[in-house]
C-alpha cells in the first residue's frame, strides 16, 4: 500500500493505473477509522480496481467552537487497519498541500436550500468547507466512483448536488449505516459516551423506526409523527434533541403528497456527544 503526501505523488500513481485500464475507487475520510469506514473501502473495492483512501482533517469545515485541534488524528491506526483492508494507497496530505494560499482561495458552493438546513443550520459554512474540501480531492484523484456513507446523509445529497451541477465525471455511491448490535450507528463519537449514555444512544434509532413503521401504515402527518419522536427521545434519556425530519431523500425538500423516497433524519446530545442517524423510507 502506497502512502502518498503530495499531489504530485497522487497523479503519478493515478496516472499509472489509468496507463494500464484501471479503474480508481476514492474514499474520503477525516481518519480516525472505525468500521463504518471500512465498510466502505469494502463498497470500493467490489466496485473498482484500485482503492485510494484520503485521510485529511479538513479546517475549513470546522466552525469557530469546533476545535480543530483536538480532532483525533490515529493514522498508524489508519494505515494498519486500511493495509488489512486492502487499500492501494492512503492519501494523507499536510494542509499546506492541500491550501497552499491558506484562507484565501476559491470556495465551492452548493445551493443554499440543501446547506441552510439541518446541520448547516447548526454549523453555519460546515458544507462550504465540505464541497470545497471534496471537489479538490475529486479533481486530485479523478476517481471512477467515490462512496460514501448513509450516516452523513445530508452531506451525500448536497455532494450529489455538485458532481451533477459541476458536470464532473464520478458515480457516487451511498453506503448503507453500519450499526452495532444495538442498533447504534457506528461514529467516531461514540467513543466520547458513557456507559450508561451507550445504553441510551440506541434509542434514537428506534424512534426513528417509529417514524418508518408510522409512514408506511399510511400517516402523512410528518410534523407530527416528528413531534411525538422527539418527546420519545427526550423521555428515553437524551438531553436535547436539535431536530428530527422528514424529507424528500433526493433535494432534502419538504416532501408532497406523492413522495416515495423519503428520509428522517435526527440529531440529538447525549451529554456533549451530538450523535446523527437517519433512516430511508421507500414506499
């Protein structure tokens, strides 16, 4: 497995591969790999020839009270756990590399109807920082596909958004939640819980279930449906509830009447841990 630093580096060995008909997967990551990750190095490889995974800590998607510094940044973890998982090279640039002009450069935007809500609502420029971030590294690695996971479901649709307004070249590919027994969508937050708080974080799957099971028994009171939800999370344990919604899956609209993919979404604290989750719905 190739570790590579530079940019330069990067596109000798893309190139090469491109000489010889391959096609290139691309996992991006902020690191600190857990099996939710792997899962979609897995994704990549059935679906690919050669696998890069990027491992970047992105500044520009922190907001002024997220401590960039105190992100968790194991890369010899990393690097072990993707050399087991048969990753042909990590990409792991310095910021430097990656924004040579620091803060002054060209920012990528998406729509602000898919970015001023839910977590944009809460991190004001989070999803600048994520589109600038993810277009760079599209137009360093030239990927085939690039896959992502469902937990960051916002995050999905709004990069979706990009690659069809951008007219780039790239399949993406949503990756379904990785859970653990309980239920609990696996994060890298996760570890930040109690044990008593590991007990309760599973419930905010099952409240969205709830929501499922109620939609697809034919209610379409979804404020409602979303009200009775955050009670539910609020008496299981959870300290605040910052929103539970339904949307449409694809432009993260409101959804009408005859909407058939749609998607509650959840953020809710547990002590300072935010967990997000979601759940599709196809009727």
């Amino acid at each position: 497995m190739d570790v590579l630093e530079s940019v330069d580096a990067l596109r000798s060995s893309v190139q090469k591969w491109r000489e010889a008909g391959l096609t290139i997967g691309f996992v991006p990551t902020m690191g600190n790999l857990h099996a939710g990750h792997l899962s979609l190095v897995e994704e990549a490889r059935q679906k690919s020839d050669k696998v890069i995974v990027s491992v970047f800590v992105n500044p520009l998607q922190f907001g002024p009270n997220e401590d960039f510094n105190r992100y968790p940044r194991t890369f010899e973890a990393d690097k072990s756990l993707l050399q087991q998982y048969q990753a042909d090279a990590i990409f792991c640039p310095s910021v430097d590399e990656m924004y040579p002009h620091g803060q002054t450069q060209t920012l990528v935007t998406a729509p602000e109807k898919m970015t001023g809500i839910l977590e944009g609502d809460k991190r004001p420029g989070h999803f600048d920082g994520v589109t600038t971030v993810v277009a760079k590294l599209f137009n360093m690695v030239q990927p085939d596909i690039a896959v992502f996971g469902q937990k960051d479901f916002q995050q999905f649709a709004v990069l979706q958004q990009m690659v069809e307004d951008l007219a780039m070249p790239i399949t993406l590919i949503r990756a379904p939640i990785v859970r653990n027994k309980a239920g609990l969508a696996l994060s890298s937050r996760n570890q930040y819980l109690t044990e008593s708080q590991r007990l309760i974080a599973p419930k905010l799957f099952v409240a969205l279930q709830s929501v499922e099971m109620a939609i697809q028994s034919g209610n379409r009171n979804y404020e409602s449906l979303c009200q009775s939800a955050v009670q539910q999370v609020i008496s299981d344990g959870f300290d605040s509830v910052d929103y539970i919604q339904v949307l449409n899956s694809v432009s993260l609209e409101n959804p009408g009447v005859e909407d058939k993919s749609l998607v509650v979404l959840a953020a809710a604290k547990l002590g300072n841990t935010r967990l997000l989750d979601n759940i599709l719905v196809i009727m």
